[in-house]
C-alpha cells in the first residue's frame, strides 16, 4: 500500500474513533493493513473489513442495518469476542447526522413500509402478524436443537448460579413460571405463544393440568405435537394454530394462563385488545403471567433497525409502565413484576456458543446468511441487555372475583424447595 493512503486511512480512522471510549479494538483490510483503537493494548476483539465497500459502510454514515447486512454478508467479519464489537456499533450509529443522512433515512423507511403494507397488509393485521411470526421461527427444528439445548425453550432461562447449563436454567425457568401461576392438578391452564411446547408439557407432566398451547408458527405447532405424542400426555396436552385474537372461540376460560415470549409481536396499538382478551379467557379469581422484553424508558426507540428488517418484521418494543397501564386497564390486577436482565444475557451468551460451536452443522440447514443473521442477532441482544437499553420481565396478574384474587401473603412457596429436582427429559 502506498504510504500516502495508509497514512490517509491512519488519520481517518483516528479521527474517527477520537472519541472512543470502548474496549480496545483492531481494524484489519483486507491486504492485511492494520488499525488499532489504542496502541500498546492487546485487542479485545478484530474487525475484518473484506472489502472497500465494506470499509466505506463502517466510515460513512453507518447504521445498524448498512453494517448488520455487512456482516451476514460475510463484508466485515469478527475475530475474538463478538460480545464487545457492540460498543463500536452503538459508537458508530449514535454519532451526529446530517441533514441528507435523515432525508435518505426517511425517505428508505417510507419506502420499505410502503411496500410490507402492500404485500401483507397492514401492521398486526392477523395475515401479517402470521407471516411475521412464519418469517422468523418456521425455521427446521433441526437448527434449533443443537443451540436450545433439550427443552427447546426459546425464551429467557432461570439461572440460580451463573455456572448453571442451559437445560438446568431452562427448566429452572419453567418451573418458576408454573410456581408463580400455583398450578393445580387438573387446571385448565392455557399457553398463548407456546413456541415448541417447553412450558404445556413441563406444566402436563409436573403439575398435572390440563394444558393448552396455541401458536401461529405451523412447525412450532407439528413439533408440539410430536412431543406430546411421545412423552405420552395427550389428551391432557393440546396445541394448535390460532391467533390470540381467535381465542373467544376456545371453549370456557381458563384458571392459569401465560404468555412468555410472545408479548414482543403484539404491537403498542394492540396492547389493549391483548390484555382484555387475555382478561376474558381468564376466570374470575383466575392468575396470568406475562413474560417478555420490554425497552427501557431512556432508550430511544429504533426506527429503522436490524433486527426489524431481517429478525422480527413489525416487532415493536414498548416500556414496563405501558404494559402495566394497560393490563390495569383491561381489568387485571399486578400482584408481582420481576425483572430478569442478567438473566437473558447469560441465556443469550450460552445461545451465542452454542450457535458457533455447531456452525458446520447448523448450516446443513440453513444458508450462511440465514446463520449469521442469527449469530449477530443473539450477539446483539446480549449486548443491549448487558447496557440496560432492554429488559425482560415477569408481570404476575390476578382478575379479582369480588375482590379475592385467591393468593396466599407471601411468595415462599415459590423457593421453598430446590428446582433441580424439577429437572426433566423432554
């Protein structure tokens, strides 16, 4: 390289990255030319930049999706700790704009709306929502096993101690959920969102109730359904395809319900109509745990993010208060709200090895893009949680029957005992 353009790239870079305040980090081209954030220090991690284009996508006006589609495009790689090369995204996307950068922005934002609302109709409309929630999980299960570990939960785990395996936390988790619910033995309990079946059969098999899962995801439903086959639980155990919204259509209401991971494809305009449909299938006296992510107040919302263009279409974060507001409103009661942060980081970062200690397998099954969409995804994820941008919570609720709503004082019970024994094969 000549020497008038590596010190052209030195002192770009430099100026670039003047204000950085990160973990210490390389840049490598691809001739092999080197950059470090901080001369002297051992990288905590390289970025690979493979191309020109790329290096232009990380130097001008960069944002979340022009450097996520580098990366699953295999444009910019990562060598070393994938978790800290977040802190060099969110330094990059939060710098100052120009007035042009916002122009494009808008006008490509418009345009890609433009053209969802053609093809699946309007946001949260029932077709849309399914196809978003197709477009994301009706993946072969054969490439979730090997990274969800035995319980196929695909949701935030429990860990008692950080060293704990993912299966433990998983059904660690479980079991919480079914605590906190006070399942009882020959219950109607009723999964919204049931994903591949973890909590209908933990909840079956351990607590003895009647369990029923509903999903939109069609290979979440088939795989459901074979699981309930072979641990022997129908009838006692039930999934099928069926939109929240088509709930009323489900026969009698229900004296447990839970919903855990789905909270995040309902949309803020749809919160209310959640909450009250979640009200109406309940009994009077009846207990109901929300379990998902919500965004903290402080951060700002993304209107145009990775993760809504190639993760969850139309997904769409709102606070704690909003959910609360609105589950007061529909008529329910909030006995209990957890947060379990660190949690989901830890979930995220045993999900994040898992997925790179399987890549050659994963990709018999899915394409490299689809991979990597996944990796970077989880990676990003963790990250936003261990800052404090996203939370996940456990919202407990009641519907009072003439102001009892049939719960002990204390919460001891859900403790008294350790949950390792609840550890199970499904």
């Amino acid at each position: 390289m000549p020497d008038v353009l590596q010190a052209q790239r030195q002192k770009l870079l430099d100026d670039l990255f003047r204000n950085y305040s990160g973990p210490t980090f390389a840049i490598r081209l691809w001739n092999g030319w080197h950059w470090l954030s901080l001369a002297g220090e051992r990288p905590a991690f390289t970025v690979v930049v493979e191309t020109p284009g790329a290096l232009r996508a990380l130097i001008a006006n960069p944002n979340e999706v022009t450097l996520g589609e580098a990366f699953i495009h295999r444009e910019i790689d990562v060598e070393g700790n994938i978790f800290s090369v977040f802190s060099v995204a969110e330094y990059l996307v939060s710098r100052p704009r120009n007035l042009l950068y916002w122009t494009n922005d808008l006008f490509l934002r418009t345009l890609a709306g433009t053209e969802r609302w053609f093809h699946l109709g309007a946001p949260h409309s029932k077709s849309r929502d399914r196809a978003s929630i197709t477009y994301h999980y009706d993946q072969p299960i054969e490439f979730f096993r090997p990274w969800l570990g035995s319980t196929l939960a695909y949701s935030c785990a429990y860990f008692r101690t950080a060293g704990d395996s993912l299966d433990l936390a998983q059904t660690q988790k479980l079991e919480l959920i079914c605590r906190k619910l006070r399942l009882q033995p020959l219950e109607r309990f009723l999964d919204v969102g049931c994903g591949w079946g973890s909590l209908i059969l933990h909840a079956a098999d351990k607590h003895r109730v009647h369990a029923h899962g509903i999903t939109l995801s069609t290979i979440q439903a088939e795989t459901t359904q074979y699981r309930i086959e072979e641990c022997n639980l129908q009838p006692r155990c039930v999934v099928e395809l069926r939109d929240y919204r088509d709930c009323d259509q489900l026969f009698g209401t229900f004296d447990k319900i839970a919903s855990v991971g789905m909270f995040e494809h309902v949309g803020p305009d749809n919160l209310s109509r959640y909450f009250r449909t979640v009200c109406n299938l309940l009994s009077p006296g009846g207990t109901f745990l929300n379990h998902g992510i919500a965004r903290s107040a402080l951060s700002p919302v993304r209107k145009d993010s990775f993760i809504d263009r190639y993760v969850f279409p139309d997904g769409r974060l709102v606070t704690l208060s909003q959910a609360v507001s609105a589950a007061e409103t529909a008529g329910l009661e909030v006995r209990d709200v957890e947060n379990l942060r660190e949690h989901y980081e830890l979930t995220l970062r045993q999900w994040v090895e898992g997925l790179r200690e399987n890549e050659e397998e994963l990709r018999r099954y899915v394409s490299e893009t689809t991979y990597r969409i996944w990796l970077l995804y989880m990676a990003g994820s963790a990250a936003a949680f261990h800052r404090g941008d996203i939370a996940v919570y456990q919202v407990l609720c009641s519907r009072p029957e003439q102001g009892a709503c049939r719960l002990p004082l204390v919460r001891e019970d859900w403790y008294a005992t350790s949950m390792k024994e609840h550890e199970i094969e499904v």
